[in-house]
C-alpha cells in the first residue's frame, strides 16, 4: 500500500508542473496585464513597476524565475493586495472554502444516499419518480442561478438567513452558500446510491442473505448499502473537485473571503501569482481527493488490491 501510494504521489508530478506551465503562460497571452488602468501610469512608472515584479524579463526567464521560487515554497507577492504575499492571502482563504466544500459534501453524501435508498426500495413508485425528477432539476440548474434565487427567497423576501457576507463564520452565513454547493452533488449522488442499490439488492448475495432469512434492515445496510457505496466512493474525487471550482462562483455572490473570491478578483485584475497559486492549491486537492478516493475503494471492496 505504502509503495502504491508513494507511486501515484511521483506520478502526480508531472501532472502538476503541466497545471503550473499552462497556467503560466495563458495567464501570460491573455490580453491586458496587472498594472493596466483606465488613466494610464506614467511610462517611468510603469517602467519602475514591472522591474520591482521582474516583469520587465523574458518570459521564460519569469517563467524559470517562477518555478524557482515554487521549488522553495514562494508563491511570490500578490500584484494587486500590495500589502500581501499569495500565502497569505490563500491561508486565510482556504479554511473558508475547505469548511464551506466539505459542509456541501457532507450534507450531499447524508441527503443523497437517503433519497436513493428511498428511491430504490420503493422502485417504480411515486416516490421513486418523483426523487428521480427532483435529482434531475438538481443536476441541470447551474449554481450561479439556484445562489441568486435563494438569497433572495431565503434572505430578502423572507429574511430567514443572511443573503450574504461571513460574520467571522456563523452558521447562519453558512446555510445558503453550503445549500447552494450541495443540492447539484445531493442529485448527483441520489442517482447513483439509487442505480447502484436496485442492482445491489437483485444480486446473488442479496438473496442468499434472505434464504436466510436475515432480517430486512440488515439486508440493506449491511449487505446492499455496501455494495452501492462503491460508485459513490468512486465519485468524490470529481465530486470534491467541483465543490472547490463551484465555490468560486458562491464565494462571489454570497461575499465569501474564500480562496474562489481572491481567485475571480485575480483573474478580473491579472494579478498572475494569485491565480496561479489559486490554480495550484486546487490541482493539489483534486490530486489528494483521488488518492483518497482509490484508497477508500479497496478498504469497501476486498477484491481490490494496491501492491
């Protein structure tokens, strides 16, 4: 196990330094750059600007100069936050956004895996239907439409829960957001525990464990509700990828000090080490998830194994 683990980390590499080498130089090309404005600086401003930055080299020298310093741990300073380093600015961000992600995903494994339970033991049923086409609404509408709706059905008309902000993360601000991020994976999930559990519950084991007559519940939980784990487990690694590139559009509209709100500001301003360290830190997480995720698919089947 150790050595399969230490592979897939070494693996991971070259994957990360072609992450790091595009977004390098598409952030580049793309037009406009850190210090634009509407009134142009002074050229021996500017001039003096790009110099402090290094910007006034190569490109592949920025470039080597970059990985450099990437080697040694350094994001570099942010362009646009003067008075920050990107570590800085992502360690008080990521906490947020790992909070609000795996809230989301918490909530969308306890509420999907219930209603594809429920689905699947009352196949063909209204009850069945009517999970079905709740989790297909729940896949299609995007959650920069479903943010806006509840801030303003939740927050404005009804003043229920704060339509936005963090308030040094109360519960009350965590609701929506967490809402928001959640009801696209509970629909994703509520398919596949459903799908995965009707063909759980028609295999031999199944039915051997009832010629035995072990009693109804144990049959489900233990027996079938394992069995339709598996396809769940296979998708939290993409699950907990789009938790933490959905954020980034919450974090927006509900005014969240996340890493996704640094990352669109970064992106609106060019400010290349905040966005490159933003793309960095999820490239890292979605490397770790899957990992995780291969991990926790041979401890629920015995018939995989990592040599």
């Amino acid at each position: 196990m150790f050595g399969y683990v230490l592979r897939r980390l070494l693996g991971a590499i070259p994957t990360l330094f072609f992450v790091v080498t595009a977004s390098f130089f598409l952030m580049r090309v793309a037009p406009g750059g850190p210090f634009d404005r509407e009134r142009a600086l002074e050229a021996k401003v500017l001039e003096n600007i790009n110099k402090v930055f290094h910007l006034d080299k190569p490109l592949w020298e920025q470039y080597l100069r970059y990985l450099g310093n990437l080697l040694r741990g350094d994001l570099g300073p942010s362009f646009i936050y003067r008075d920050f380093s990107v570590q800085e600015l992502l360690g008080s961000g990521l906490p947020i956004s790992i909070q609000l992600g795996g809230t989301a995903l918490l909530v969308a494994l306890l509420f999907g895996s219930l209603l594809g339970c429920i689905a699947a033991l009352r196949q063909n049923s209204w009850i069945d239907y009517g999970v079905i086409a709740v989790a297909t609404f729940g896949i299609t509408v995007p959650n920069f439409v479903v943010a806006p709706l509840l801030s303003l059905i939740f927050g404005v008309w009804l003043s229920m829960l704060p339509a936005g902000g963090w308030d040094n993360g109360s519960p009350a601000n965590m609701v929506l957001p967490v809402l928001t991020l959640a009801l696209p994976q509970i629909a994703i999930v509520a398919r596949l525990i459903r799908g995965s559990m009707i063909e759980a519950l028609r295999s031999d084991h199944v039915r051997t464990a009832r010629a035995y007559g072990l009693p109804s519940r144990m049959i489900v939980v233990v027996h079938a509700l394992r069995a339709a784990c598996l396809p769940v487990v296979s998708y939290l690694g993409p699950a907990a990828a789009a938790l933490l590139t959905g954020s980034v559009v919450v974090e927006t509209i509900f005014g969240l000090p996340g890493i996704g709100r640094y990352f669109v500001q970064g992106a609106l301003n060019r400010d290349y080490t905040l966005v490159m360290g933003t793309v960095i830190i999820i490239a890292v997480f979605v490397v770790v998830f899957n990992l995780i995720v291969d991990l926790l698919y041979a401890v629920l089947d015995p018939r995989v194994r990592y040599d």
